[in-house]
C-alpha cells in the first residue's frame, strides 16, 4: 500500500487562515479535506501549532467606570456563554479528530499486521525453497557421483569386453594350428602305412637284402616313434582346445553377465561369434 505524501506546516497553517478568512471555522478535518492530502495526525499536530501561535498577549488592565464596567461584566458574561459553546463546539471536533485518529491508528495497525503477516509467510516460504535447494543440489551431487561410477563401470566392462574378443579372435589360429597338426598326423600316417608295406616287402625279400631289412625296420620303428609323439602331442593339443573352448565359454557367460545390467543404456549391444 501506497504511503500519503507529507505535508508541512506552512500548507496547515495557510488551509486555517483561508477557512478562518471565509468565514468558516477551522478543523483538522476541514483542513485536511481542503489539502486534500496528508494523514489526520499530521494534520491535527500542525493544526494544534497553529492555533496555540494565535493566543494574544494580554494587554494592560484599564480602569472604567463602575456602569461601563458592570456593562461590560454582562458582556462578558455573555461571551462567556458564547465562548463555553464554542469551546464546547471545538471540543466536539476535537473528539471527532480523536475518533479520526483512533480509526486510521487501527486501520494502520491493520495494515502493519497484514505486512508482517506477509513477511512471515515470505521467510518461511524463502526457508522451505532454502531446504529444497538444499536438497536438488545434494540429489544432484549423488547423481554425479552414481553416473561417475557407472562410468568407470562401464570402462572396465569394455575393457573386459576387448580382452575377451581378442581371446576369440585367437581361436581361428588355434584351430587352424590344429588342423595343421591334423594334416601332419594323416601324412605321418600314410607314412606308416607305406613303411609297413615297404616292411612287408622287404620282409618278402629278407632272404635277398638284410640289410634292407633292417633299414626298414629301422625307419618303420623310427615312424612308429614319430607316429606316437604325434598321437601323444596331437593329444595335448585337443585337450588344451577343449580346455580353451571351456575357458572361452565360461569367459563369455561371466563377460555377458557383467556387461547387460551395467551397459544396458551406455554399450551398444555386441553380438557373440559363433563357435566354428
């Protein structure tokens, strides 16, 4: 609410003496209602000031006749009278001002109440946004810190991840080193089974070469030889490849178990290579 503009005392006191010179009788309330601004307290205070300024000094007593002076009693008197009424008169006015600034005394009580009334509810609402900055700001925090490890999470799951496809990648060379043990057992066996028939002629022919015999002997022992370690390493081989197709799988099942639930939002889905 709007404050009223201030008044002085010169404004007032001009207000009584143009009521007074028209004839009227000077109020707070014709005044105040003649400036047509300023508070019915400011008013009466500047009016009370004025009017205490109007008292005359009292002049010097004068000797008069007896009949001029009982003459001049019943005027007195009579002014008296008129005096008492218009004191009376004024003292009205002055209870109505009274009445005036118990009014506006309460409706600015009022107003100050309704003030703080606001105020009140204005800090306490600047407290609860308070608190609930407080806490966006701590969810905010903890949210960071959540994605912060998710993140790492997530790096160490693709790290993982990398060196289980580099094991996969290595399989095909374990295979394909297999498969070349394979073709040199097969040939190692052909081998054998033509020392055996080389031993078979030879045997036929013992009677004509013995030392023949003997070298043939000799390198089919030598090829059955060979034959055994390659068996007995071939063996290892195919033990070792289960054993890394095992560890592979179990690998692959821990990768895949870890990795959906972290980087379900964060990894792009990785399709697994089939078993060849």
């Amino acid at each position: 609410m709007a404050r009223e503009p201030n008044i002085t005392q010169d404004q007032v006191s001009r207000a009584a003496e143009n009521i007074r010179d028209a004839g009227g009788r000077p109020t707070a309330r014709a005044i105040r209602e003649r400036l047509g601004t300023g508070s019915m307290a400011t008013v009466l205070k500047f009016f009370q000031a004025w009017q205490d300024a109007q008292v005359r000094p009292a002049e010097a007593p004068v000797v008069l006749p007896q009949a001029l002076q009982r003459g001049l009693l019943d005027f007195v008197a009579a002014e008296v009278d008129r005096s008492r009424a218009e004191l009376h008169a004024e003292l009205d006015i002055a209870n109505q001002a009274n009445a005036d600034l118990i009014v506006e005394s309460e409706r600015q009580s009022l107003i100050v109440e309704n003030l703080t009334a606001s105020l009140e509810a204005a800090h306490a609402e600047k407290a609860e946004l308070a608190g609930r900055l407080g806490q966006v700001e701590a969810e905010r925090d903890a949210a960071r810190e959540e994605a912060a490890a998710e993140r790492a999470a997530a790096e160490s799951a693709r790290t993982d991840l990398a060196k289980a496809l580099l094991r996969l990648e290595a399989m095909p060379r374990l295979e394909k080193d297999l498969d070349e043990v394979r073709h040199e057992l097969e040939a190692e066996r052909a081998a054998r089974v033509s020392a055996e028939q080389s031993a078979a002629v030879a045997s036929a022919k013992l009677e004509a070469s013995l030392d023949a015999r003997q070298a043939v002997e000799r390198s089919l022992d030598e090829s059955k030889r060979y034959a055994q370690d390659k068996d007995a390493e071939l063996t290892s081989v195919r033990t070792e490849l289960r054993e890394a197709h095992t560890a592979a799988d179990t690998l692959r099942a821990e990768l895949l178990a870890a990795v959906r639930p972290k980087t379900r939002r964060a990894l792009p889905v990785t399709q697994t290579r089939k078993k060849p």
